[in-house]
C-alpha cells in the first residue's frame, strides 16, 4: 500500500464543489494499493491567472513540499483560467517532478451549464490529473482494451458512456485473472484500463512511481515554457528504402530536434489521427495538394516538453483510404509533414519538413493490393471481410508495400493462438516499417501478459528485435509494461 498526501487548493467559490468530488477520487485509487490523503492546501486569494501568478504558486507549493520532512504533500490546485488562457485545457501537470496539478472551472468543456452542474467531469479531469502525478500518461490509457479509459483525453472518452465502459472493463480484469474490481455508485467516473491497473499496483510498490521522486514521463514544465520556431523536422527512413507504390500508402521516422535554448512544447500525441501531425503530397510544380486523412480525428489538450538540444523519434505508417488522392499517382511527389500544437481553436505550426518520393505504378500486385485494401477497409466498419482464400494473396505483394503490413497485422487479430502468435511475429520481422513492428511487439506481449508468461518478459529475442533507434521509447513501454504486470503475478491462476 502506498500512503500519498495530497494537499488541495482551491478558490474559495469553489471549495464545496472541491469538497464533493474529492471523495471518488479517493475511491477510483484506493482498489490497487493508492491510498491517498487529502488534506487542506492553500486557500487562494485570486485566481493566478497569468503565467506570472503562476509561477508564484509554484514556487510557495514546492517550497512547503521542500521543508517538509517526507513523505512531502503532492498538491492539486483548482483554478478559474488556465495558464496561457487557453480554455481548451481542464486540467495540466504543472512540473517535472509530477509535485502539482490542476484544474481549471473556467475551461471550455466546464461551462455546458456551468462547473457546478457537472459534478461527473469535475470527477473525471480530478483522476486524471492525479493520474499523471502517479506517472500515468496518454498512452497507458490507450492500450485499455478497446474502452473509455480515465486517462484519456477528455474529447477522447466521449464516444462511450462511463456505464458502458465499466461493463467491459469489469470483463477485461476477469478475463485477466485480475482481483475482481467494481464501478462506484452513481457511475460518475471512468474506469482505469488493463495497463493503467497494472502500472498503479506497480506504483504501490515502488516509492520511484510516487510524486516528487521522478520527473514525469511528458517530462513538461510550465517555468520555462517557450513555443518557438526552433524545433527541426527531418523525415528519416523514408520507406526503408523500398519503392512506393501508388495506393499502398507510406511510411517514415520523424526526428524532431530541439536546437533551441529553451524547453519547447509538445502535443503529448503526434499523429493525423490527433491533428498535430499534417502529412500531405504534391506531384510536379504547381501541383494540387492532396492531405493524408486518417480514420478519426482526435485532439489531444494536454503537452510535453522537449529539451533543448534533444530529439525525439516517432514512426508512422500512412494508409490512405481508396477515395483519397494521397500518394495516389505515379510520379514523382514531395512528401510534406507539419508539426502542430495540441490546441484545436488556435493550432501553432511547430515545425515543418519535405521529402522527394518517387511513387511507381501498382500494376503486377492490383489482386493482393485489392485484398489487402478491403482487409484494411473492414477493420474500419467500410465492407466486410473478403474471403478467407483471397487472404493468400496477401504473400504475393511486393515486399515495400506498406498496406500489406498492415494488411497482414490486421489478418493475425482475426487469429488466435499459435496462427496469431506467428503472424504477429512476423509483423515484428526488420523489414516491417517501425509503426507496424511497435503495434504488433504491444499485441504479442499483452497476450503473452494475458497468459501468464510475464516473469523473464521481455525475453532477449525481443531485445534484440527493437534494438534501433526508433524502438528506444517503445521497447521502455514494454518493460514499463512488464513490471507493471509482474505486480499481478500473485493473482495468476496456478
């Protein structure tokens, strides 16, 4: 069991909603080891309002914190305006060392009547933000199973009702041998998903996942906050040097460099999918622009920094649908990639880079390339599964074809057992494209977690599988996810 002090400030118009709400985020914790305990904070006078009063706030906080004998107070602050005025943001990890939260009553999503009448998402953002303190991110929120999970963004959960999400939540920690876990009466929250549980039962066990030990993982800090123009894009690996083919999408690693001085700003999520990342073509001079657009759009509020002097890899996989014109033609295009910032109302171009692609026609392949588009096309609800014979095909494409990776990941999900382990394996191999390998590494090893196997995981076979450059974030997810689960082995069934 981990005992956690939580020292809560609050404007004083606000405290009896505080007072309300403070008790569930005690219960969403308290059922994998998190015990925390709230106790009074400071009572603000005004709101900080500007990044001045902020930075004030800051400092008395981490200064009560530092003389202090441990276990030192983590606080949360809640607020009118967020810092920047940008009322796209309810609630931000304000420091590195993951010592201060906040939310902010005077957000946008806060005002549909008003805080007061919103008593669920009051509750929802409160476990979030704690849930970053606890070293939580995004991500861990996104392997969930397929489910709401509450450290997700909050536009990102409005696709499922919290009921609903708890239904399926209850079954995914059954079907993973899991200590039975309850939804709260009334249902005004969002359950964790299976590696949120994971990580907060590690967490319980080791001080280094408690606030003021570590610095968070988004590694972001609002003293030292710029949004500049010096970050540098540059797409590398571009194909893995395989030839393009019109329609079969593309893939590349991004390296994002920091050459400036000051700490810069990051979406927490870089992708088409969030609206961060713009990917485009253009054939020949003058040429109509053609943008890549993804399956669903997705806006991400929360940031994280990057050092100065550091770079950051992120590789993506580009599979456009048959009605898109990206990439579509053979000929010789410029491949354009744009960074931009999280806001939605008020999007900051963060950087900006461009590549010659020489695409070929898609003749010699069309059968296996038509199969893998409707394979593609039916993980998104658009047609049915093509037959099963025609999934033969596939082995047929040629060996750059990015569609038939992804064809190819799609098809192990429809298997289970030793097939699927096979398939995903071979999504693994070192001529997939990196975004393909990371997803099918994250699908074996929950499965492989799911079935108990996760003493000695990850195994040196698969060190040895992510050894590049690009692997280096993910291969630290996986352990991450490792020790998480190891957390779980004394529920394992014998």
């Amino acid at each position: 069991m981990a005992n956690i002090r939580l020292a809560v400030s609050c404007l004083p118009m606000y405290q009896q909603l505080v007072t309300a709400a403070l008790p569930h985020l005690v219960n969403a914790f308290s059922p994998f080891g998190v015990n925390l305990q709230v106790e009074p904070g400071l009572v603000l006078g005004r709101d900080p309002v500007d990044t001045a009063g902020w930075r004030h706030v800051m400092q008395v906080l981490t200064q009560q914190s530092a003389t202090q004998n441990p276990p030192a107070p983590a606080h949360v602050v809640f607020a009118e305006v967020p810092p920047g005025f940008d009322r796209s943001i309810n609630g931000q990890l304000l420091n590195r060392a993951r010592g201060v939260c906040a939310v902010f009553f005077g957000a946008n999503s806060f005002q549909t009547p008003s805080p007061f009448e919103r008593l669920d998402l009051v509750v929802q953002v409160l476990i979030h933000e704690v849930g970053h303190l606890l070293n939580l991110t995004h991500g861990d929120g996104y392997a969930s199973g397929g489910y709401a999970d509450a450290l997700m963004p909050t536009s990102d959960r409005r696709w499922q009702l919290p009921i609903d999400a708890w239904r399926h939540a209850v079954a995914d920690a059954a079907a993973r041998n899991e200590p039975p876990i309850a939804a709260p009466i009334p249902t005004l929250t969002y359950p964790f998903g299976a590696q949120c549980r994971a990580c907060l039962r590690y967490a319980a066990t080791n001080p280094q996942w408690w606030p003021w030990r570590d610095p968070f993982r988004g590694d972001f800090d609002i003293a030292t906050e710029t949004q500049d123009t010096s970050l540098r894009l540059a797409i590398r690996n571009l194909a893995r040097g395989e030839p393009v083919r019109a329609g079969h999408g593309i893939d590349f690693t991004l390296e994002i460099r920091n050459d400036g001085e000051q700490p810069v700003p990051l979406p927490t999520h870089i992708g088409p999918e969030f609206g961060t990342l713009v990917v485009s073509s253009v054939q020949g001079d003058g040429g109509e622009e053609h943008y890549f657009v993804p399956d669903g759009y997705r806006c991400s509020s929360a940031k994280q920094a990057i050092l100065p002097g550091v770079a950051i890899l992120r590789s993506f996989s580009i599979i456009p649908s048959p009605d898109q014109d990206f990439l579509k033609s053979a000929g010789v295009h410029v491949l354009k990639v744009r960074l931009n910032s999280s806001e939605a109302a008020a999007r900051v171009q963060l950087g900006a880079s461009e590549a010659s692609v020489e695409v070929l026609a898609s003749s010699g392949s069309q059968p296996s390339a038509t199969v893998a588009a409707e394979l593609m096309g039916a993980s998104r609800g658009a047609n049915p599964l093509p037959q099963r014979e025609a999934f033969k095909q596939l082995e047929q494409l040629t060996l750059g074809s990015s569609i038939a990776y992804h064809a190819k990941y799609k098809l192990a999900l429809l298997h289970a057992g030793r097939e699927r382990r096979r398939l995903l394996r071979e999504c693994m191999e070192r001529a997939v494209p990196a975004a393909v390998r990371h997803r099918a590494g994250r699908q074996l090893a929950l499965d492989q977690l799911r079935e108990g196997r996760m003493k000695v995981w990850p195994s040196r076979a698969m060190r040895q599988a992510f050894d590049r450059p690009e692997d280096a974030e993910f291969f630290e997810t996986l352990e991450r996810m490792r020790d998480g689960w190891n957390a779980l082995s004394i529920f394992a069934k014998p």
